[in-house]
C-alpha cells in the first residue's frame, strides 16, 4: 500500500475516532465507555495472523486496524444482545464446547486450541459472544424474514429458464480467500487477506471452523472474498458438470467425491483457496414450480438475500447508536502528525 493510501485508511478511520481525546491506559477503543484492550487486540491479531505472518510497519498497523474494526463492531452486538436480555447462559455455552470438542482426543483439541493461540477460557468466552450474537441475528433479523408462495412463484417465473437443466447440473457454494485485497469485495466483515500466507492461513481457519460445526453459509457472508457470491452465503447456483472438465484435476477430483452437504478441504487454485459445499447433484430437463426442491431452493436463495441486505442494514444502524473512540488510531495518525 502506497503512503498516500494509507493516509487515506487513517484518515477515514480518524473521523470514527475522535482524535483529540486522551487514551486511558492499555485501552485501544472504547464503545459506549466500555473498553476493548490493547491485550485483546494482541491476543486475537495473533489468533488471527499468528507468529509466521510476514507483514512489518505500516502493514501490520492496517491490519491491527482491520482486526480492532472487527472487535469494535463484535462489541456493539454483543451490547444490543445484553440490552436485550439474549445473552447465552452457561449450558448454551457448554453444550456448544462439547459439540466443537466431540470430533478430537483430549490431545487433538488442545493441539487445535494452541494453534489458534487460544486457551479453553478463550474459547468459552469467544463461544458465550457469538451465541449471544446469534440470538441477536434470530430474533431481530431471521425471525422478521417472511418468504410468499407467490414471492417463490415470481422468481419462478422471472428464472425460468434456469430451471431448464440441459444437462446434469451440480449446486454449489464456495468461501473463496484471494491473495490479493479487491475492493469490490463486501463480506460482513470486511476481512480480506493481504497476501498469500495470509490467504492460506485465513482459508485454514474457516476449514477448521466448519469441521467444528459452524455454519458454511454464514461464514462465506463474513469472510468470503468472492464478490459474486459472498453476499448469498457463498451459493453459485447451479454448475453444468461440463463446466468441471475445465477445472484443475484435483478440483474436478474432489467435487466428484462429495455427497450433499460435505464440503472439501481447502484447495489452492488460479484465484486464490477455496472451500467449497455441494448442496444438490440434479438430473438433466426442465424443474417446474411443483417440484418441492425447486421451491426449496428458490426460498433459501430468496432468504439469503433478505438475511443479508438486513444484516448488513442491522450493522449500520447499530454502528451509528453506538459512541465509539478508536484511541488506536488516534496514536497513529498523532505519531504521524508529529513527523
């Protein structure tokens, strides 16, 4: 990134910040006076880009950024989840340990946890927040999400001929990690890998997050790197098998050994690392709207959408009611300043 760029990065960061405000010790941002530490922040950098990550200066500042941005906004939801009394309890907190944990040997998880840099506390912790927060999701968004027999009939009707299927087709989905950032990607997180030893380690992560049972679609909303399908929880609709000849062999290899709802290891192609999900194999002719996958289908893709477009409406306005002070940054830019 040139040094005006970065400028830029801070700069809008700044506005966020309020930069004439003294830090209090050890603390890196607060929203609404409760605040997010700099041991935090260290604690999930390392989580997240680990000891062999190769970044130094200004890089490593951005991605400090990008990693407290992601606090800060985990932070506003969690606080919308206490203020609405959907805070997971310990049994929900638990029985989600013991279903991450079932899969390993005592040996095995606690070999999962020290290359993650986290302990169990750590994880227990994490596990109560996003809980907490998938109460919020259910019961301000999912719950509100309505799809018509007549919304699944126009899309029907407008999609046609997509339901045609020349010849057998595979439905698939795809969390996509590219080495190199895109600006036209819009994942929930706004997370995107700087170069290739990040693309890998990032697209690992998610790999041992879906082992542990966590949703596919959800996480390719959050992380995602592909800017045409992110947005629809990773689904590139339905794939000609022809079109496999033109994959790589060992592509083409693993999705012919998968079952519906399996997914792959992570493979590195042209474009980046890649996960991907077979949700249906269908056979060759025209689907029509009686046929219950089909309106299957069209609901999920239709919820998705509906999901996404919430969420993402969701973390605006919750941003907007929250005070944030990013003291974090205020460092950066008055280091710079004083230059």
């Amino acid at each position: 990134m040139t040094n005006r760029a970065l400028v830029g990065v801070l700069y809008a960061a700044a506005i966020m910040a309020g930069c004439n405000r003294s830090a209090p010790a050890n603390v890196a941002a607060t929203v609404n006076n409760r605040p997010i530490t700099y041991v935090e922040l260290d604690k999930q950098y390392q989580s997240q880009f680990g000891p062999e990550n190769q970044a130094n200066g200004d890089q490593i500042m951005i991605q400090k950024l990008e990693v407290l941005r992601t606090l800060i906004d985990n932070e506003i939801m969690l606080q919308r989840a206490e203020k609405l009394g959907l805070m997971a309890v310990d049994a929900d907190v638990e029985g989600k340990f013991s279903e991450l944990k079932a899969p390993y040997t005592q040996e095995e998880f606690k070999a999962q946890l020290d290359q993650r840099k986290i302990s169990v506390d750590d994880l227990k912790t994490q596990l109560r927040r996003d809980l907490s927060v998938q109460k919020l999701f259910n019961k301000e968004i999912t719950s509100l999400i309505t799809i018509t027999d007549k919304d699944i009939a126009d899309f029907y009707a407008a999609n046609k001929a997509s339901f045609n299927l020349a010849e057998p087709q595979i439905h698939m989905a795809q969390i996509l990690v590219t080495p190199t950032p895109d600006n036209n990607v819009r994942n929930l997180k706004n997370d995107k890998a700087r170069d290739d030893e990040q693309a890998r380690r990032k697209a690992q992560n998610l790999s041992q997050r879906l082992t542990q049972g966590e949703d596919f679609a959800m996480l390719a909303q959050n992380y995602s790197e592909d800017p045409n399908s992110s947005q629809n929880g990773g689904d590139l609709g339905f794939i000609p098998e022809s079109a496999l000849d033109k994959a790589n062999p060992d592509l083409r290899k693993a999705i012919a050994s998968l079952r519906p709802g399996e997914i792959t290891p992570v493979m590195h192609t042209a474009e980046g690392y890649r996960i991907l999900r077979l949700i249906t194999r269908e056979p060759a002719g025209q689907r029509e709207l009686a046929d219950p996958k089909v309106q299957q289908t069209i609901r999920e893709t239709l919820i998705n959408r509906k999901d996404q477009l919430l969420k993402a409406a969701y973390y605006e306005m919750a941003r907007n009611d929250a005070k944030v002070v990013n003291y974090f940054v205020n460092g950066i830019i008055g280091s710079r300043e004083k230059k």
